[in-house]
C-alpha cells in the first residue's frame, strides 16, 4: 500500500482567505468631556455655516444678485460678500484653495489630525448620525442587543424609522448645496414646485444617496480607507507633533483595581475597562499606538480621565501630548512651553507660505482694476487698404465693466500716430482718436472695432495700444500690434 508521508501533503488554505475584512460595527459609546463639548461646538458652527449661509442677503446695488455667497455658473461669476470673482479673475479661487491645503498641512504639523477628528464633513454627519443612533436604539450596549437580534416587526419598523432620519438629514444636506449655485430663495420656491432645473434635482439627489449611504453604513470605512488624506497627514507628524497619546510606560502592565490588590507585581494605571474602545468613533483601541484609524477628536481622552477619577489616580494616561512631552514626563522633566511646541520650525514655514499666499491675494485684490479690456487682432484679412491709401486693421474687443453701475468709458488709441478708430456702427469716414462708450453694469460689452492709420504711415508691423478710460475711476488697456500694407511679413 502507497501511503503518502502527511508532511509532504499540500492544503489550500486559497478557498479561505478572503480579499477584504467583513466590517465590524462600530457602536460608539455616550461621554461627556471636554474633547466631546468641544466636538459638540465645531458641529454645531460647522452645520449652521454650511445650512445658512446661502440664505444671508448682501446689497450689492439694482444689477447684482442679493445673496452674500453665490457661484453664479449662469453668469460666470463667484460672489462672496463685497468681493466677486470673474472667470478671468480665477487666479483667486485657486489661490484660496492652495491656502486651504497648506492650511491643512499647517494645522496636522501642529496639533495633529485635527482636521479629521472635528471638521472633516466626514467627520460632522458620520457624528451626526451617531447621535441619532442614541436617541432611536439607545446607547452602546441597546445598540448592540438590537443588532444581533432577529429580524422582527419591532426591529423593522425602528430601523425604519432611524434610516427615515437619516434620509431627511441627507436631504437636506444635498439640497442646501444646490443653493449656493442660485438665489436661494427663488430656487427653493422653484424646487417645490417642479419648475427647477432638472440638473438641481440630478443633484440633490446625488448628494442625498452619498451623504446617507458614506454617514450613515460606511461611516469609519471611508477615513480607514477611502480617504488619502490620512495617508498623506502620516508624513507630516513627529515627535513634537500634538497627537492623542497613550503612556504604555504608566499604564502597564494592565490590571483591575481587584487585581492589583493581589498581584505580587506593581501593575499600572490602566484598570482594562475598555472605555477608550468603547467611546471611539472609529473602534480602535489607542493602546495600541498611533494608528490610521485615530482621528484625534480626544474622546479616549474624556473616558480614560474620567476612569481614572473615578478610581482617583491622576488624569492624562491617554493625553494629547506629543510624544516628546510623554518621554519627558516619563523621565521627571518637565513638560516643554506650548508656544514652542507650536512655533517650531516646520509649523513657521508652512505658515509663512500660507500667509505670503494670503498677503499677495490681498495685494492684488485691492490693485485690481474694475475696468478690464481685451483685445484680439483679425487674422484674416491681417489689413485692408483703403482707396485713398489709409490702412485699416479689425478688431476684437471686450470690455468687461466689473462693478454694480453703468460706466462710460472712453475708448482711445496711443503709440500710433495720425490713428483713429471707429466701430460697425460708425462709418469709416466717422473715425476719430476716442470713442465715447457705455458698458452695462457688471457686464462685458463686446465690439468691432477698426483702428485707421493715416496715409503715408511707414510700413511694418509694430505695436500699439488701445486704452479705456472711466472718468470716475478705472482704466484698462491692452497692447497689440498693427500691420501696414506692406507690412505682412516684416
């Protein structure tokens, strides 16, 4: 009989192993403490900015809308309070956006994953949604009896009526951002009563299903894996760093306070209770290091304190510390100044960028002119030559009157001597040096224009410039070339 030697036997284990974790729920606990009132504060700021500011009126005078923040993508404008951002004015926006990143770069180097822990959207509604969970299911421990209970008409109809709350709140979420794109009062009344663009609709819908589905079921999926972020913060935080900190060197050896009465070892401050993993919102356990799952909102903080007040040993096992200051308390020295943990090094440049950045905005902010021309040269024909030999050149041109009134302007040319200008309106024998012109409020008012050289101009192709010119403030000019008849070419 052939029997094979067992150790040589292969098993496939393949048909066991899976690609992804099956999720555990994470069923946060109730906590009162400063970290969670302060959490409290920035969702509530966080929710009333976001629901209201849409509906703050600003008078901007009888030809610009009336809302104090509006994306006006009908009319290629961005509105946000006395300032307004035209297309050509992009520059801004970006500028803003570079700010708000290096802003992020700047608050991770100094207090850690703040961001994350306290006003990440994520963050507010997964927050939110939590706190719902408390009112309909109860706390911890209800939330986990109803959830490895059987499906029964009770469960149904509360599980009903919880996910009903979630998708009022991911409604009215997704319907306060279509506001920021309209006047948001016309566009609600149009909203209920079906004369809305269907794209507002499209929409809200969108953002009702993701903020629903992301808060509401995948909640710290989407920090462990779905967002970059935490990856990229990562590379940001040292050793003087403010982080949410556990001290292994004070905590262990683990034990009760029963234990410790009679074990034949000095045993640590860390009792075991498992409040710090009962109260995070993304179930892990901070005893196990710095992790991507901790988004530093400080409520292990809040637990493990008031763990220890209870069995009246000092506060700060779990602190928000660096990693510096534990190894300095761990020694018997003192902590080191907030001042300097904060104003170090990597933190004073990346403020000095993001305030260099805001400084240049401002600066070229107030510089800019409310008045702005553009102009294109036709390419074909490059010129036209008149019978009585006065050379004529078309153009293209746009002024763009950036303020809420009507401005005259006066049109003119410089550099070229004996020109004159006239427009499809005007003969060509009606052309003269300047042009008095009336631009619309906040509006570009785009014509053609013929710039008319005299006989006997030399020939080439050479540079001049057209200006306009408000009497009551505001110039704008723009250079650009002018061909002769045997210029073409030169």
């Amino acid at each position: 009989m052939n029997v094979q030697d067992p150790r040589l036997v292969r098993v496939d284990h393949s048909k066991d192993l899976g690609l992804y974790a099956k999720r555990k729920g994470v069923f946060p606990k109730k906590v009162d403490g400063p970290f969670r009132r302060f959490k409290w504060t920035v969702m509530a700021l966080c929710l009333a900015v976001y629901w209201g500011t849409p509906w703050i009126r600003w008078d901007r005078g009888p030809y610009a809308p009336h809302q104090a923040v509006l994306i006006d993508m009908a009319n290629r404008r961005f509105y946000m309070f006395d300032i307004e951002i035209w297309p050509h004015e992009f520059y801004f926006v970006a500028g803003l956006l570079i700010m708000a990143g290096i802003g992020l770069f700047l608050v991770t180097s100094a207090v850690g994953r703040a961001w994350c822990g306290y006003a990440c959207p994520q963050t507010v509604w997964t927050d939110l949604y939590q706190h719902v969970d408390r009112i309909v299911d109860g706390d911890r421990n209800a939330q986990l009896r109803l959830q490895k209970a059987p499906w029964t008409a009770s469960k149904l109809a509360r599980r009903t009526f919880k996910w009903g709350i979630y998708l009022a709140i991911a409604f009215v979420t997704g319907g306060a951002w279509i506001f920021y794109f309209a006047d948001a009062p016309t566009l609600q009344h149009a909203f209920w009563t079906g004369q809305a663009d269907p794209v507002a609709y499209a929409t809200t819908g969108i953002l009702t299903f993701t903020t629903f589905w992301l808060g509401g079921f995948m909640r710290e999926q989407v920090c462990v894996y779905m967002c970059p972020w935490p990856r990229i913060q990562t590379a940001m935080l040292d050793e003087k760093s403010l982080i949410v900190t556990y001290k292994h060197w004070r905590g262990e050896p683990r034990g009760s306070v029963k234990s410790a009465a009679r074990s034949p070892v000095p045993l640590g401050d860390c009792i075991d209770c498992q409040q710090c993993e009962a109260v995070c919102p993304t179930g892990i356990d901070i005893r196990e290091g710095a992790q991507i799952g901790c988004i530093t909102c400080g409520l292990c903080i809040d637990a493990c304190d008031k763990a220890m007040r209870d069995i009246g040993r000092p506060r700060g096992l779990i602190d928000y510390c660096t990693l510096e200051d534990a190894t300095r308390e761990r020694n018997g020295q003192p902590d080191a100044p907030v001042l300097k943990t904060l104003f170090r090094p990597r933190t004073l440049v990346y403020f000095g960028i993001w305030a260099g950045i805001g400084l240049a905005l401002l600066f070229m902010l107030g510089q800019r002119s409310r008045l702005d021309l553009s102009v294109a040269k036709d390419r074909n024909p490059e010129y036209v030559q008149q019978s009585g030999g006065a050379i004529h050149n078309g153009f293209t041109v746009k002024l763009r009157n950036m303020e809420d009134r009507p401005r005259p302007v006066v049109l003119s040319i410089a550099g070229l001597p004996g020109g004159a200008i006239y427009t499809d309106d005007m003969a060509s024998n009606a052309a003269r040096p300047s042009l008095q012109l009336q631009v619309p409020a906040d509006e570009t008012r785009r014509l053609r224009v013929y710039v008319v050289a005299p006989r006997g101009t030399e020939p080439g192709q050479f540079l001049f410039q057209l200006k306009a010119i408000d009497a009551q403030g505001g110039h704008g000019q723009s250079q650009t070339t002018f061909t002769t008849a045997k210029g073409n070419g030169q």
